[in-house]
C-alpha cells in the first residue's frame, strides 16, 4: 500500500500547488486594492516581493482548508500497484493441468494482502495467458494490479516466465556476400572468392 500513498501524494501536491498559485493572484490583487496601491509604488521590487510571499502564505492557508473541508477533492482516475513478492498477494485455486504435453498452473481466484485483510478477486484469462501457457510460460511471483475507474474493474498483470536452454553454436563459419566477391574464414585465414562473370565499372 505505500506505492498507493505515494501516488495519492504525487498527484495532491501539484493540484495544491496549482490551486494556491491560482488564489495568490487574486489575493495580491485584492491587498493592492486595498492599500491603494499605484504603478510608482509596485516599482519596489521589496515591497512587491513582500505582497507575493503574504498572498502565498494566505492562500496555502485557504487550500489546506479546503483540503480539510473536503471542498478540493482530487481526481484520481487510475491507480496501478506493483505485487513483487508472492507474500503480498497469492492464488487461491491452483491446479496443475497439461497443455499439449505441457505441464503447468492454472488459477482463476487470487488473494492480495492489504493493511486490513486479504481481498479476493476473480479473473477472467485473456486469450493470449492461455497461448503463453501453452507455450511452457510459467507465472512468477511478480504481478501488477490498475485499478481502472472508467469501467469500473481491477486489471491484473502477470509477469510469466519460462526456463530456456542455452544453444551453443559450433562450427560456423563467416561468411561476407559482396558484388563480385564473397569472403569466408577457414582455419584463421581469409579466403576471397571472386567472381570473374561480374564486369568492373569501377574505371568508368
């Protein structure tokens, strides 16, 4: 839950920031209304500085009231939490199948720890899971949840992974294609074959 909170401060931060920006403009107004202020006095640069840091201060104050009046309410339209251990978040309902000869896992239902308790969520695989399954993919423990506001469900992402052998490779040879001639190694020297039916136009 702390990449929630810190996406919940991330996104707070500059919306405060924007709306005091905008309440200071109007503040600063207001205060040279109010001292009578003309063009000859805001040429003090002081006097100017001071005016700004005042209207700044009051309207950080009045956000934060806001804020805690629930008056500025910020929009969050998606939120995604990355799982990278298998103690937050687990499957309920693994079963091991066979899929052309391969042997997997497959679940339907997992689990995420939260703060409180654990959450259940129902899946619903995609058809590509399916071809990753056949095709020997494991999931790991890795996943990664978004909470998607418009349509009103939690996407849930799987990293999979699958055990690959390395292939050496052996006895290759180099071989270079070029116009007229094709250049191989054999045996650490440098064999060049030329082509005598190619015209040289090189002296035109």
């Amino acid at each position: 839950m702390y990449g929630l909170c810190r996406d919940a401060v991330e996104r707070i931060s500059p919306l405060r920031r924007n709306r005091a920006r905008q309440y200071s403009r109007e503040i600063f107004n207001e205060i040279v209304k109010h001292l009578g202020l003309g063009k000859r006095d805001l040429r003090s640069k002081r006097l100017v500085r001071y005016l700004w840091r005042r209207s700044w201060e009051i309207a950080r104050d009045q956000v934060d009231l806001e804020i805690i009046e629930e008056i500025l309410v910020p929009r969050i339209n998606s939120i995604s939490l990355w799982l990278v251990d298998d103690h937050v978040w687990k499957s309920i309902d693994a079963t091991k199948i066979n899929i052309n000869g391969v042997k997997n896992i497959f679940f339907t239902n997992v689990a995420i720890n939260t703060h409180r308790s654990w959450v259940y969520l129902d899946l619903e695989p995609s058809k590509e899971f399916y071809k990753l399954l056949a095709r020997g993919f494991r999931p790991s423990s890795h996943a990664k949840i978004k909470l998607d506001r418009k349509n009103r469900r939690v996407i849930f992402y799987l990293s999979p992974e699958k055990e690959v052998e390395i292939y050496k490779l052996e006895n290759v040879k180099p071989v270079d294609v070029n116009e007229n001639s094709v250049a191989t190694l054999y045996e650490a020297f440098a064999v060049i074959l030329r082509n005598r039916s190619c015209k040289d136009y090189s002296g035109l």
